[in-house]
C-alpha cells in the first residue's frame, strides 16, 4: 500500500458528514473503562523531560493523575494503562513511583531499547514490578528486530510474560508482521488506529492491516479516532463510522482496545469529547462488544492489575 492510497480520501462523503448533527445518547451511560494510552510527566522536575518540547504549549506543563481523574471519572474511565513517551530509563522507575500509591494506574507499559547492553538487567529491575506489563517500540527499534542482540532481548521479553506496543503510524505495519511472525507467542498492540492520515479509503485501511489482523495476538489500540474540521473537533458518528466498522471487521470484537492518547488528545478535543465519539459508535453495538472494547480486552492484552475502582470490573 502507498502513501497516497492510504491518504486517498472520500470528499463528498466527508463533507457530507461534517454537516450533519452530532449524536450523544451513549455519553449519558457510559460504560466503565479502562482507558489504555495515556502520559503523565512533569516538565517542572529538576531534570525536566525529553518530550513534550518546549515548543509544545498544550502539552508542556505537568500532566498528571490529579488532572486526569476528574476528567476520566467524569466519563467512568476507572483506571488507566500508562504509556511511557520518555526514552530516559530512569524514567520508567518514575512512572513506577507515580503508580506506586496511585491505584487509578492499573498499568506502566516502560520504554527501552532491545538491543542496548544493559536492557537485560533493566527488564529484569522493571518486571519486578506487577505494575510494568510491557515495553513500547518506536519505528527506529522496530527496525532493528532482525539483529541478534535485539531478537535475543525480545525474547526475553516474551520469556517475561510481558507484551509490546508498537507505535509510528503506517510504516510500522511490515516490522510489526515480523515482528509477530517472529515471536508468535507475544501479544503485540498496535498503536493509534486508525492512524491520523487516514481519511476514508476503507478498502485500503483493510489491505494495510488485513495481514497483521490474521493474527490472533494482535490487538488495535482504536485511539487516533477524532479529526478536525474548522478548527472543531468532528463528533458526528456518520463520519467516523467507516474507520470503526473497517477496525472492528478486521480485527473483530476481542482484539479491540480503547484508548485516549491523553493528554496529547488535547491537540484534538476535550477528554469527554474523545469519549464519546467511541462511546457513541459503540452504543450501536451489543453490550457485551462495548465492554470487549472499553476494558476487557485491555485486561487480556495487558493483564493490568485490578487496584482501586477497577477491582469492581
């Protein structure tokens, strides 16, 4: 698939959508969540963080649980999986120490490089911890999977019963095959489907993903839904709809996550509004599908502890 097919747009069914009413009937019920993409940091630390840049006014500031609560709750959003964007080490122990008396975490997923010499001895210091469920892999390591020292450290990350994210949009899509081919026993989530260039090609969203899709350790992490139209986010579920059928067709009703990407979703819309685009698409479907989406195939993919209001799921 080339870029420009996976770019190539529907214009009039857009439009179409863009004008058409919002809908929100899910928003009044919802289900409980577990929300399995978010980012806590704190720029104001003496070290301050490798990302966001400075650069960044939506994002740089702390964000953190005391933030997000309210914001979840207010949704039923009762725990949250962490997704480490720091490429600093020490990092992940700082997550760990965030989750430590923090039970809305009910998951660290760390970030380090296979193929580094100390990666052995960190896995084995991080894994320690029930709360760290995996390690999160950039397009530049997922190139790197068919190097010994690489291979041999994932390996020990399967052998550790943890599991992988994969993150970097389209391009990640043929590693992530082998990636999956190669260690057939580790589950693998995919990242911000259904990616932030795609704008309505379904048959093209089904020829990328269909070969990753076929396999049953692969998960869709359905959170870069939301678009923006004139400066305002699009909460119609006639625009979104394609995407979500396409995502749910593929990879069916167990192997399809929820996630906010908060507070990067900031760029896009408020929390609640992230929410209910899902929640409303997902309200058309049978109960026991929305909570498969909303919290238990997270607890599948990554076997996140039930602490706080998520030990009622």
């Amino acid at each position: 698939m080339t870029r420009r097919d996976f770019l190539r747009a529907s214009a009039a069914a857009t439009t179409a959508a863009l004008l058409a009413p919002p809908a929100t009937a899910a928003s009044a019920r919802p289900l409980p969540a577990i929300d399995s993409h978010t980012h806590f940091y704190d720029p104001s630390r003496p070290a301050g963080v490798p990302w966001p840049p400075k650069t960044e006014p939506i994002l740089y500031r702390p964000h953190l649980p005391a933030e997000f609560k309210p914001l979840a709750a207010s949704v039923k959003v009762v725990g949250t999986v962490i997704v480490e964007a720091s490429e600093w080490v020490e990092d992940n122990q700082w997550v760990l120490d965030l989750a430590r008396d923090e039970t809305a975490i009910v998951g660290v997923v760390g970030h380090l490089r296979p193929g580094q010499p100390e990666f052995a001895a960190n896995l084995r210091r991080f894994a320690a911890n029930p709360l760290f469920r995996g390690l999160r892999l950039r397009p530049n390591h997922l190139k790197e999977i068919g190097q010994p020292e690489t291979a041999a450290d994932l390996r020990r990350v399967v052998d550790a019963g943890l599991m992988i994210d994969v993150m970097g949009g389209p391009s990640i899509l043929a590693p992530t095959l082998e990636l999956a081919q190669q260690f057939p026993s580790l589950t693998i989530v995919i990242d911000h489907v259904p990616f932030k260039d795609w704008d309505g090609n379904v048959p093209a969203l089904h020829a990328a993903l269909g070969p990753l899709a076929a396999r049953r350790q692969v998960y869709a992490k359905i959170s870069d839904v939301v678009r923006v139209n004139a400066g305002q986010p699009v909460t119609d579920p006639a625009f979104h709809r394609p995407a979500l059928d396409a995502l749910l067709d593929l990879f069916g009703p167990d192997r399809v996550i929820f996630g906010s990407n908060w507070p990067v979703s900031n760029r896009l819309a408020p929390y609640a509004t992230i929410h209910r685009v899902v929640a409303d698409y997902f309200a058309t479907q049978d109960r026991a599908v929305a909570e498969k989406y909303f919290w238990r195939n997270s607890l599948a993919a990554y076997r996140w502890q039930r602490r706080g209001a998520a030990a009622e799921l």
